[in-house]
C-alpha cells in the first residue's frame, strides 16, 4: 500500500513538473494531455488517472507554486534572527515571485488571466496559511521585544492588513504584467514605512 501511494505521489510530481515546463514553452491552450503525457513517458491512460483533465492539471501546477512560495518564505525567514528580516524576506520573496511571473511569455500571461478566478480561489484556498505565517513572524517579534505587545485580536488584525495589501499590490500588478524595479531596491523603505505606519516599533537593524 505504502509502496503504491508512493508511486502515484512521484507520477503526480513527474506530471506537474511536465506541465509546468510545456505550459510556459507553448502556452496552455496549445499543450495538450497527449504532449503532457510524451514528456513524462506514460500513457495518456495513466495520466486520465491521476487528472481528469488539462485544467485539473493547471491547478495543480497553481498549487504546486503556492506551496513552493511558501516553503521558500519559511526556509529563507528561518535563518533570520529579528522579526523586521523575517517580514523582509516575506515581502522580498513575494515580490521576486511576482517579478518571475511578469517575465512568462506574452501568450502565458494572457492565458493565466483568462483563469485568474481558478487561481484567486487557490490562493484564498491558503489564505489561512499565509496568515499563520505572518502571525508567526509578528508574535516572535513581540517576544523578542521588537515589537509593542498586542493583543490576540490586533495580532490577527495586523496579519490581514499585510496580507491583504500584498495580495492587492500583486493583483494590481499582475493586471499589466509589470513591476517596478524600485519596489524590491527599495524594499527596506517599504517595510520600514509600512510597520511603523500600522504602529508596530520598528528596531533598525
């Protein structure tokens, strides 16, 4: 049973990472599951098995970065000692994800807002992830002394503020497919201005 699970979690991956690869050379529309299927070395049967269909497979694919992102955050903020760099890395990365996307072929981009209710409603699918994680990165600088105790209620709170105004920088910005390069060089200004604005003690660091 153990072995069977694992063998249908690395054809799953084999397929994503597929689709991943044919989606941004040839677009969503021109790839089809027979192409998907040549390129993992399997049946079109088989990968029928494991998704339905192609937008099935895009959602995955959608996913797969969402958890990707959010494994690179908490990597990344874990080898930060202060709170003020663990939010740095947060928005940082964030904003690299955002620039990558920027830079996907003209056809892609058209196409990923042809689906851009599929992957708001993937993205509000890990809302409550995100927010965990921002919580986690305020709460340490509270017992680091960073930042002003709050309470339970202002934690959550500040959590929704930042998350929600990274979700509708990224939305604004994905709407035209261009990022300022000031945003990530000036991204400490950002940070700083932000925090503090919301009334959270910034310690310079």
């Amino acid at each position: 049973m153990t072995d069977t699970l694992q063998k249908d979690e690395i054809i799953i991956k084999e397929v994503i990472e597929a689709a991943k690869v044919l989606f941004q050379r040839y677009g969503l529309k021109k790839t089809t599951m027979e192409d998907i299927a040549k390129f993992v070395g399997k049946g079109k049967s088989t990968l029928y098995y494991y998704f339905p269909s192609k937008i099935e497979i895009f959602e995955a694919v959608i996913e797969n970065e969402i958890r990707e992102l959010f494994e690179s955050i908490e990597i990344a903020a874990s080898k930060e000692v202060t709170a003020r760099q663990k939010l740095k890395v947060y928005w940082l990365t964030r904003l690299q994800k955002l620039e990558k996307m920027c830079n996907l072929s003209q056809v892609l981009k058209e196409e990923i807002m042809d689906h851009a209710i599929t992957i708001f409603n993937l993205k509000r699918k890990h809302l409550q992830e995100e927010l965990t994680l921002v919580k986690g990165f305020l709460i340490f600088g509270i017992e680091n002394e960073e930042f002003r105790p709050e309470t339970e209620e202002h934690i959550e709170l500040l959590c929704r503020v930042i998350v929600a105004s990274l979700r509708g920088f990224e939305l604004s910005n994905m709407e035209v497919f261009e990022i300022e390069k000031d945003y990530i060089r000036h991204i400490d200004f950002l940070i700083d201005t932000f925090i503090g604005g919301i009334g959270i003690k910034v310690t310079s660091v």
